[in-house]
C-alpha cells in the first residue's frame, strides 16, 4: 500500500504542482516586474498559466509513458489497483481545480516579494507546509487526531491529498461532494486573495518607483 501510495505521490506532484512564485520573485527584484506586467496589457495570472501549462504539457508527454512503463514493473507490488473511466474523469477535474487554486496562492508568494524584496522563505514555508499537510511526505491518517482535523480546515489538504485519494480510489462519494466543496472554496478563496494582493502590490511597486 505504501509503495502505491508515494507511486501516486510521484504522479500527482510532477502533474499540479505550479512553480510561478521563484520567477515572479525574480522579476520583482531585478526590477524586470514593471517591463512585463505594468507597461503592457498583460494579465500576471493569465501569463504565468499559460507558461506553467505549457511547462505542465510537456512533462506529462514525459510523465504518462513513464508512469505507466514504471506501474506495469511494478504491477507485482502495487495490488489490484486500477482507474476506471469513471473514476479518471472526477481525478482530471480535481487536478485542474487544483493547479489553478495553487497557481492563485503561489503567485501572491512571488508577488509578496514587493514588500519583502526576496520571497523565496515564504515560497519555502508554502511548499513544506503543502508536503506535510498535504499528504506528500506522510498519508494523513497517521498523523495525530489533532492534525488530521486541522488539515479539514486548511487548502493543502485539498489542493494534494484530495486529488492522490481519487487517484487511488480511496475517497467514497460523500467524501468526493466534500472534498470538491472545499476544494471549489480554495479555489475561490485563493482568486480573491489574488486580486487584493495584485492591486495593493501594483500600487506599492508603483509608489516606490517599481
């Protein structure tokens, strides 16, 4: 089970994890932010999807015949796992909400780099937060009773355990219209935050000469 259990780890991390905050910090610091975003109609969210989606594209051209060279080795091992089109359908849907909720959250880290100068500990506290209380390091249910309800309430659990559960099958139909209640709402959550932190950041870079 646990061998199934990184298995789909593996998948799932290379698919929806989006990195846009490293770059977006970048260019905030070298001054480049003004000549890409402010000075030409271009959205941030819409550029940095498009370039992580293409990003994404390519390595599932890589991911998929791989995953599944390496899942037919190791068929042995992995039990009777499979993934029915019936279930394939709700995990892409999941996926999709995912990135999209994480490209949100993960922007305003590179944006906070407008008053921090160098976001990449706060990039750093994100991701060590989305491995352990999203499930990447270690199943959620191991962890103490304390923890796991903490996770209900927080979008890590959401945005990586949620989708690898579909994946594995292990999330029944009351758990599937929860975790997509939550999942939509971090989601949502995650949009607003972006455009509050966007337009209060664009006024600061402004002010200062950005």
């Amino acid at each position: 089970d646990m061998l199934l259990y990184y298995f789909g780890v593996m998948i799932i991390s290379t698919i929806i994890i989006p990195h846009p905050a490293p770059w977006l910090s970048e260019q905030i610091r070298t001054g480049q932010f003004a000549a890409v975003y402010l000075l030409k109609p271009v959205s941030v969210f819409w550029e940095r999807l498009a370039a992580q989606t293409s990003w994404r594209t390519i390595r599932l051209i890589m991911v998929v015949p791989a995953s599944i060279l390496v899942g037919y080795w190791l068929k042995d091992y992995l039990g009777d796992f499979s993934l029915p089109l019936s279930r394939l359908w709700l995990l892409i849907l999941a996926l999709i909400l995912s990135f999209i909720g994480q490209l949100f959250f993960k922007i305003c880290l590179g944006l906070a780099a407008i008053w921090f100068g160098d976001s990449f500990w706060i990039i750093a506290f994100w991701d060590m937060l989305m491995a352990l209380l999203g499930g990447a390091y270690f199943p959620l249910d191991i962890y103490p009773p304390l923890v796991q309800s903490l996770s209900l309430y927080l979008p890590w659990r959401y945005f990586f355990y949620f989708p690898l559960s579909i994946f594995l099958g292990q999330v029944d139909s009351t758990g599937l219209i929860q975790g997509f209640f939550w999942l939509g709402f971090w989601l949502l959550i995650g949009g607003l935050v972006y455009r509050f932190v966007l337009s209060r950041g664009i006024k600061n870079y402004s002010a200062f000469g950005g």
